[in-house]
C-alpha cells in the first residue's frame, strides 16, 4: 500500500501513526522528490488509519 502526499501531510500521518501506537507496520520502499513523499507500507490494515485519517482532515492525497 502507498502513502504519498506533501512533507508535512506525510509526517503529521507518520504522528497520528506514532500517537496511536497501535500498529506495527513495516516500511517496505520509500520514494521523495522535493514537494512529495511516498511510502509503501505492508500491511493492509494500516488502510483504515488512513481512510479515518483523510476523512478527519478532509484530504484526499494521502489515499
């Protein structure tokens, strides 16, 4: 699964991820340029910190 979206998007995500401490999660490739990030993250179940967490803020990059 691949999470991209701007520095800041990416590391408030990686925040809201720590904050939970719920998930494990393993880093499993990253690609950067200058304005966005993406991470691919294995496994799936991190989906749902994600849908929760676009709809919290209203953004749709990080899906």
């Amino acid at each position: 699964m691949v999470i991209c979206g701007s520095w800041s998007e990416i590391a408030n995500f990686l925040a809201l991820i720590q904050m939970t401490n719920t998930v494990s999660f393993k880093l499993v490739d990253v690609s950067m340029s200058s304005q966005h990030i993406c991470f691919n993250f294995c496994p799936f179940y991190i989906l749902t910190y994600m849908v929760s967490y676009a709809h919290k803020h209203n953004n749709s990059t990080l899906l």
